[in-house]
C-alpha cells in the first residue's frame, strides 16, 4: 500500500531537517508532497489542506489524509500568553 506523506513547513533552517528525515524515513511506497507556506502554492491547495487538516504549527506531517499524533491540537492560544506574563506589568 502506498502512503500519501504531505509535509507543510515554513521553508526555513527548523523545518528543513524534519523534511530530510521524513525523506530519509520513507520507502519506496510513500509518495512525499512538500508545501511550503511561506511561498504558498499558485492553487491554493496548501492552505486548503492546512486548513482541512487542522494545522496549528509548523512543520507538521499528514499520512495518509490525516496528521500525525505529534502534529496534532498544539496551538499557542491567547490564554498561554496570558499564563506566561504576556500582556501584564
């Protein structure tokens, strides 16, 4: 069976190695789709599936139409800053 492996990164010195070892990872049987959202795509299907997909940060890593546990519900929400001092004297 082939995986359908999507990577959605920022194009930048983080996520580049994330997109190597997924390279790196991968077997004849995975197909490997970059997007790069810094640049975005003419389509407008990265941010599509960005969206779908329910990214919250980057890189993040789908197989299969689904993302990957690690790439799940992390989010920074105006509550972490507020909890972090953010916005107070």
């Amino acid at each position: 069976m082939k995986h359908q492996i999507e990577i959605f990164t920022a194009g930048c010195p983080v996520c580049n190695p994330v997109v190597q070892l997924v390279k790196d990872t991968a077997c004849e049987n995975c197909e490997i789709t970059v997007y790069d959202l810094s640049v975005q795509c003419e389509s407008k299907i990265c941010v599509r599936k960005m969206k779908e997909y329910g990214v919250k940060r980057l890189p993040a890593i789908a197989v299969n139409g689904e993302l990957i546990g690690c790439c799940k519900n992390i989010e920074i929400t105006k509550e972490d800053l507020i909890k972090a001092g953010i916005g107070s004297s």
